[in-house]
C-alpha cells in the first residue's frame, strides 16, 4: 500500500513539474544553440544607414564607418558621402553579394566623385567574442574622372559607454607611414585592436606643390582624437568638418587667401594624437587605392593579416556563390546569365541592410478617450488630443532587423519585416528567428507593439517630428506571422532539410528545421507574446456590427484600423488608398479583416504544432467566424468584388467599393480555397488590363475607380512588390490544386511572375536601382530608390516553379 502511495506520489510530482521541466530543456536547448550563433551574428556592417559602417550587436560600443570625397576644388563639402542619401549623384551602390555570417563584397558608384569604391567585408570565427573582421578599401576612377584624381578617405571608430579606445602608435607630428594601430577595450568585445594599413606600393598620393606638404605630408596617414559628448558621437559628419574648419582657418592665417593651398592639402585633418572617444584616420591619394583595415579580437589565437583577409575575401566569394547557387538559384525562364548579378544583388542588398538599433523612442501613452475613435468626427477629436498630449521618450530598447531603405528608411518597421523575412528564412532560418524574436521583444504588457521602430537620435534624424511619436492604439498589418507559418511549413515539408556541407554555418542556420526540438522550443518560448499580441489586435482594433444590426454569422467577428483620418489610414500600410467617405466609427475594413483570419490560421496552426490543444480549438473557431464573415460583411454582390463597409445618413451598413488591392485581400491572405464561389469573380479582376492588370505587374487600384492616378497617387495606382508576391504565391496555390480556375490560376501565374521579374531587372539594369513600388503605364521605378526591402521578393519569386510547359496532369 506504502509503495503505491510512492508511486503515486512520484507520478504527481513528475506531472506536476513536466511544464517546468519541459519548459528548463526548452531554454537549454535554445540556449546552446544561441550562443554559438551569436558569435556569427555579432558583427556587421549594422549601421544601413550609411554608405558603409561596422558595429557589433551591444548597446553603445564601438563603431566605425567611412567618409570620402573628391578634392580637386574647393567645394568640397558637397562631395563628402557617408550616409546614404537619395541625390548624392550615385549611379547605383550596394552588395553585389553578402552574407550575414561570413561577409561579402559592396560596390559604390559614385559618379558625382568620379569614383568606384569597393568594399570588401570578411568575418573570421575565433576566440570569445564574436571572432575578427577585416574590410578592404579599394578606389577606382570611373572612365570619365580626370586623368589625375585627388581623393580622400576618412576610417573613424568612436566608442561609447564605458569601453576604451586609443591611438596605439607612438605621436608623430608628420603623420604615420605605415599601419596606424588602435587599441581598445569594450564589455562584450574584450580587448581589441583595429589596423589600418597603408596599402600596396601601388598607391599614389599628391605630390608636393605648396609649402604646407611640409608640415602635413599626404604620403602618410593623418590622425586626430578628440573627445566628443556621447549624444553626439554619431553626427561624425559635422564633427569632422567642425575639426578641419580650425585647420582651414589656421592655413588661412598661415599663407592668406591668395596663397591658399590646393584643395587636396586643405581639405585634411590636424595631425593630433590625444585621449578621445573619437578617432578619425585620413589617407590622401592620387588615382586608384587600396588598403585594409583589420579589427583583431583579443581572445583570437592570432591576429588578423592583409594576406588572410585576401584568403578570406575569396572563401567569401566561393561559399556565397555555391550557397546562392543550392537556396535561390532562379527556375526557368530566368536561369539564364543574365539574371544571376541580379538575383544576387537583390538578395544581397536585402541582408545586407540588416542593422542594429539602440535607443529610446517617443511614445504618447496619455490614452486619451479621443483614442478609441467611437463618435462621428473622430478625426478631428483625435487631432486635438494628439495637439494637447504629451509624450515621452520610452526605453532605451534594442533591434535588430532588415530595413525597406538604407537612404530613406533605415530603420525597422512592423509590416515590411515580416514581408522582408520571407527570401532570408530560406537562406537561413536561424537569423530570420533572431530577428522575429528582436521584433517580440518590443512588446508592451497590453501586446502592442510600435509600427515604426524610430530608436534613438540617429533614427529620429532621418524622421519628420510629427512622425516621431508612436501610438499604443495604432495597429499595422501583422506580416510576422507569415514567418511562423514558414517554419510550420519547413518543419512538415514532406522532403527534409539536405545539410549543406561546404558551408560551416549550415548547422546554425538551418538548426531548427534538422532539429525540430529546437524550433518547438522556440515556438514554446514566444507562444506567450504571440497570444498576448493577438488578443490585442482583437481588443483594440475590434469592428461594430451589433450597433447597425448587420447580418453576419459571428456578432463579433468584425474589425476597423484605428488611426484613420479623411486622406489616409497610415496603420493600415496603404495610406491613401480610397476608403468610404466620411470616416465613421461604424467602418469595416476588409483588408484589416483579412489580416486577422491569416493571424488567426497561424496561431491555431502554432497551437496544434506545440499541443496547446485547447488553444487551437479556440483559435479555429475564430478562424471559421472570420471567414464566415468576410462574406457576410464585404462581399458586394452588385459589385462583385470585397468591399469595404460603413454607415450611411440613414445608419444603414452599406459598402463603398474601390477596386483594387482592398478588393482581393481574401485571396492575397489566403482565405479563398480553390473551390471559392467568389475566387472566379477575382481572378477576373485581377486579370482584366482594364482593372487591375498591367504588363508590369498589378495595379493598386483600378483603373477605372475615379481615384485612379489622383491626389498623393501613392496607393492609388502604382505596381507594389509586395502585393503582387501575394497574388503570385496564392496563384500558384490554385494553378496546382484541382478546381474549377486551376488553368486560369496557371496562364496568370506565368505571365505575372514574368512580367514582374522582367520590370524590376530591367528598371535595375537602366537605373542601377530597386525601387519602392513601380509605374503601371511605364514600368518605371519611382519614389524611393534602393529600396531593397519587400522589392527583393522579387528574388522568391524567380525561385517559384515554372509552370509555363506543364500539362494539367504534372502539377
């Protein structure tokens, strides 16, 4: 009796703890795979924002970057490059091809300078603290520079916070012939040393011709230090031409206005070595150039030389290649040569604007009654409480994450990220869950989380004040998710993970698909904020359907953005797309709709995945009401089409119908199956060159709305990449599932894909750029150049199936 009240007893505690036990193996197993992953991902060119910039992923240490311009007058100053900038005369910049683990290799032409300048970035594993890096700089004179150009180039590296950096050389007056050493110390990196090397015997400098070449000869390398306050350190610019303003000054006064000497020698900073934060390393040369600049941990066995940079750069080189070649080699017919620079670019410049951002952000937490939008004129009494708030600066926090566009937005946002994710999971889905699990990390105690990531002083520069401020009932399109259902997907894929075995880092990357413990683990550790996420964009974002007595299946499956005013709603990412007018708080909207059945699928499917069986049935009853509901709320059978809803002079629900992407949003979720009464009626849309259909791509709106081409024109009309990856990916679902539309689904699917990979190669081989969205009557690329974020899909999309030879019975 004694001995099977033991065991019962032993049994209960066992069951008792199985949650924490299971929950303590979740967190080991997610640990030892972290750290070695963080190793590879502790460096990176993380700062996007600039043409070319290194930092590690710890909050204020050190950081570096380059300037450069062309000093053949005195103008200089416009020609200075260091952050990325819409018109600085480039005729196109970025990486040609780059790795997050092991480096790769950024060309910038700039013709404005007459210059091609080549950086080649390389990561080398060893020791405790993210292992040593190194990056050439190689300068080339484009055809049309002048027979001798004079040029300069500036390394800085600056440290906040409590590490240490300092000028390892012995104080020279004249400059430094040879390597230029710094030496430092930071938490997180250990001790560390940073060479700069003078380069091959190639290089040329300016010879002598003024009287100030004594004093400041150009065939050495330049330093100054100085000590700058922490707030500003970024603002390196400035901080520069502050410091060679005093030199210019002391020329004058030394040689007087008419003996002034030749730009290249003005132009240059005072030679003084001293106690700094700041550290600025000048090199002045004559035609091309080359030098390397080494970052040696001290927990490394050894530290890093030119000639293993050189054998570096080609490994490098070698594995992106055979990885890009095995991942996202393009199907027919864009397997030809052609196309292969371009893959790689897009997909390059993709990872290749992933950055580390810390810092604070502006936030209005007054939660002023205005907020929830619930009487007539709500716009404007959300305008007043916005004027009469106050705000705060909240944090500081810390992210990691791609970017849509190292000029224009380098920074992270919440609906692009999920979309920018979808090529990287394929390459490695051990840093695509990084960075998701970066994004979560943001999240308040109610679930929200901030549209816009605006972190720190730096992030606020490139922003308009009234941008700034973040709202906790403001929503944005949950792409994320997409994410989680890629992972289920790969982790179910009836044809399992092959390891790669000519790369190092295939174990780290593809970890949780060759060992489904460790994704479980994963979902297991973010399954709370995943829910706590959900059940706030159902708290806040709800739609009214029992105040205007509308006929729907589920009473509360209905759903408005809030943040809505007469010209945009800005949380919903299509910003000026025409919504019924006036606004009313009696709004549905359909793509908002859409978005939750798609968040809703994901998390039942995450709940079946990890056995939170109740959750799931839950979530699929959710699910069925919502899908039920698109319908019964949004299907305008006059119209034929989804529609949005609102309320009339006489408080009747009617629907205010402006074709477009709003329209097809249920299919673009994936909420329409094969066997869709309404998928007919919208693949026809989709499909009329009349409506929707363009050679280029689809249209966001139609062209037959009267808000075709009109006001901002910003959602209104143009070609986005990211809408039409959508409509690609679900055509593709339909032309290989038996149905009534499978060859429709299938002759759209071709001639799509095709013409959406042909616009944007052609617009990038013509302009040397990606674009933000794309000209329907042209094709051609508009508004935000480099703009390598979801316009990158194009890169998934050239990996989809070709289906233009396949007969009925081989799909």
């Amino acid at each position: 009796m004694l001995a099977n009240w033991r065991s019962s007893a032993l049994a209960f505690v066992v069951i008792s703890l199985l949650p924490y036990l299971v929950a303590a193996q979740d967190q080991a197993v997610l640990a030892g795979a972290a750290k070695t992953s963080n190793e590879s991902l502790l460096w990176g060119p993380y700062r996007p924002n600039l043409y070319f910039g290194v930092k590690p992923r710890i909050p204020l240490s050190l950081s570096t970057g380059l300037l450069w311009a062309k000093v053949d007058d005195y103008h200089v100053q416009e020609n200075f490059r260091h952050t990325c900038e819409q018109n600085e005369g480039m005729a196109g910049y970025g990486w040609d091809e780059y790795d997050v683990r092991h480096g790769g290799r950024q060309i910038i032409h700039d013709a404005g300078n007459k210059l091609d300048l080549t950086t080649e970035f390389v990561k080398f594993p060893g020791g405790q603290n993210g292992g040593s890096w190194g990056l050439r700089v190689k300068g080339t004179p484009r055809e049309d520079a002048p027979s001798r150009l004079m040029s300069t180039i500036i390394f800085y590296a600056s440290m906040e916070g409590l590490g240490t950096l300092a000028v390892d050389n012995e104080p020279s007056e004249l400059g430094y012939e040879g390597t230029v050493t710094l030496k430092g110390q930071a938490n997180g990196l250990g001790d560390f040393t940073i060479d700069i090397t003078a380069g091959p015997d190639t290089n040329q400098h300016p010879p002598r011709t003024h009287d100030a070449y004594g004093s400041k000869p150009l065939d050495r390398t330049l330093v100054a230090s100085f000590q700058a306050p922490e707030e500003a350190i970024w603002q390196t610019k400035p901080l520069l031409f502050s410091h060679m303003k005093s030199q210019i000054d002391e020329y004058i006064k030394q040689y007087g206005n008419e003996n002034t000497p030749p730009p290249w020698q003005t132009f240059t900073i005072g030679n003084e070595v001293r106690e700094g934060n700041v550290h600025l390393i000048q090199k002045v040369f004559e035609g091309a150039f080359e030098f390397d600049i080494m970052y040696s941990s001290g927990s490394s066995p050894q530290s890093l030389t030119s000639e293993e940079l050189s054998r570096g750069i080609s490994r490098t080189t070698e594995s992106f290649t055979t990885r890009f070649d095995k991942i996202l080699m393009p199907k027919s017919p864009f397997d030809k040569p052609k196309y292969q620079p371009f893959a790689k670019s897009m997909f390059s410049n993709l990872v290749g604007g992933i950055g580390y951002f810390y810092g604070d952000a502006v936030v209005d937490r007054t939660y002023a009654i205005e907020y929830e939008e619930e009487n007539e004129g709500f716009w404007q009494e959300t305008a007043e409480a916005r004027n009469r708030a106050g705000f705060k600066l909240e944090g500081p926090s810390e992210l990691y994450t791609s970017i849509p566009s190292r000029p224009f937005f380098p920074r992270g946002f919440l609906w692009d990220e999920g979309f920018h994710l979808l090529p990287i999971a394929d390459w490695d889905m051990d840093l695509t869950l990084e960075i998701v699990r970066s994004w979560f990390k943001l999240m308040d105690d109610d679930g929200w989380i901030g549209r816009e990531q605006i972190l720190g002083a730096e992030a606020r520069s490139k922003v308009p004040v009234e941008f700034q401020i973040q709202y906790p009932h403001y929503a944005n399109p949950p792409t994320l998710f997409f994410i989680l259902e890629t992972l289920i997907d790969k982790i179910n894929a009836e044809v399992p993970q092959t390891p790669d075995t000519s790369d190092a880092y295939d174990s780290i990357r593809n970890a949780h698909l060759q060992k489904p413990e460790q994704a479980l683990a994963y979902l297991n550790e973010i399954y709370p904020l995943l829910k706590r996420h959900y059940f706030w964009y159902r708290r806040t974002q709800w739609g009214d359907i029992k105040s205007y007595d509308r006929d729907a299946f589920s009473t509360k499956e209905a759903y408005r953005w809030r943040g809505r005013t007469p010209e945009h709603i800005l949380t919903s990412g299509l910003d000026d797309y025409p919504r019924p007018q006036p606004p009313h708080p009696g709004e549905l909207h359909t793509d908002l709709i859409s978005w939750m059945g798609m968040m809703t699928r994901s998390m039942r499917r995450i709940a079946e995945t990890i056995k939170e069986t109740d959750d799931a049935t839950e979530f699929a009853g959710y699910e069925k009401a919502i899908i039920r509901n698109i319908d019964d709320l949004h299907w305008d059978s006059d119209a034929n089409t989804y529609c949005d809803a609102t309320i009339d002079d006489y408080e009747e629900s009617i629907h205010v119908c402006h074709k477009g992407y709003i329209s097809i949003f249920p299919f673009m979720t994936g909420l329409l199956p094969p066997n869709s009464p309404r998928l007919g009626a919208v693949l026809d849309l989709i499909s009329d060159p009349e409506e929707l259909w363009s050679d280029y791509g689809i249209r966001s709106l139609s062209k037959k709305d009267q808000f075709y081409e009109t006001g901002e024109n910003y959602w209104r009309s143009p070609i986005w990449m990211n809408m039409n990856y959508m409509i690609v990916k679900n055509l593709l679902i339909i032309a290989k599932s038996t149905g009534p539309h499978q060859k429709q689904a299938r002759d759209m699917y071709t001639k799509l894909r095709a013409n959406l990979v042909n616009n944007v190669y052609n617009e990038w081989e013509r302009t040397g750029f990606a674009w933000e969205q794309y000209n329907p009557a042209t094709g051609a690329g508009q508004r935000t150049q480099h703009f390598t974020g979801w316009t990158s899909l194009v890169v998934k999309i050239m990996t989809m199936e070709d289906l233009s030879g396949k007969k009925h019975d081989e799909l």
